[in-house]
C-alpha cells in the first residue's frame, strides 16, 4: 500500500483555515480527516497560528478550532535547532527559517504554505530541496480536488 503523502504546514495554513472553513486550506484538514495524508507541523508554528488566530479572528473562534485540529493525524515534528534554521538564513527572512527547516526535519513530500513573500518566492522554490505548494496546487497533484476550469 501507497504510504500517504506528508504535507508540512507553515502556520499561515492555519490561520486562514480557520477565518475561511471553504478555501483550500480547509479543505486541506478535511482530507487530512478523511486519512488521505498525513500533515506535519512543529509547536512552534502551531503556537504561531494560535496566536494569530487569538490577533486576528478572536478566542473563541480559536477554541473551535482546536477542536477541529485535536482528531486530525497531525505528526509533531521535533523543532528545528539553531543550526538547522540557519541553513535557511540566505533563501528567506530569519522569522521564517524554521518553517523550511521544520519541513526538511519532518522528511515532508511537500511544504505548504501561502507565504508569497517569505516562502512561496522562486529563490526559495529554487533551492529548497522539497515541493512548496499552495493548499490547492497539493490537493491537485494528488487528485484530491478536480483542477477549477479555465
């Protein structure tokens, strides 16, 4: 049987999840609820979408979300040392090492993110040595949602 494909999440994912429960990114822990793949983050990008979804969208919406996140199959990934974030120090901004650092430590098939600046940028993609994808183009690569038409 055909291991499930490990989709690393950058916390942005999250985040808009949670403020938009029919975009991709939702969509995204729907399938990861249906057990279609695995997804992978480090406490610390957890702890980000949490207080950016405390910031921006309020504490109670946070506590639904929790819940929404608590039966997921979502590997906690040991964070990134020092070390390993600052291999990624020339590619992107320092607040966002980890998350390239996590994606490698976690051995993901694929880093989602919707970080245009920081992550999502083709020197990153350039020379990252795994997939960065939006929610949607991963669902498309694995034939998880038909492509939208032309």
């Amino acid at each position: 049987m055909k291991e499930k494909p490990r989709l690393f999440l950058d916390a942005c994912i999250l985040v808009t999840a949670a403020n938009s429960p029919a975009g991709g990114s939702a969509r995204l822990l729907a399938v990861a609820a249906e057990k279609k793949i695995l997804l992978l983050a480090t406490a610390k990008i957890l702890n980000e979408a949490q207080s950016n979804i405390i910031d921006l969208l309020g504490h109670a919406l946070w506590q639904w979300f929790f819940k929404t996140l608590e039966p997921l199959p979502l590997l906690l990934v040991d964070s990134p040392n020092s070390q390993e974030n600052e291999t990624w120090q020339k590619f992107t901004h320092a607040k966002d090492t980890h998350v390239l650092a996590g994606a490698i430590k976690g051995k993901a098939d694929i880093l989602i993110s919707l970080d245009r600046k920081h992550i999502l940028n083709p020197e990153v993609q350039k020379n990252f040595p795994i997939p960065i994808m939006t929610p949607g183009e991963s669902l498309q690569k694995y034939k998880l949602i038909s492509p939208k038409p032309q």
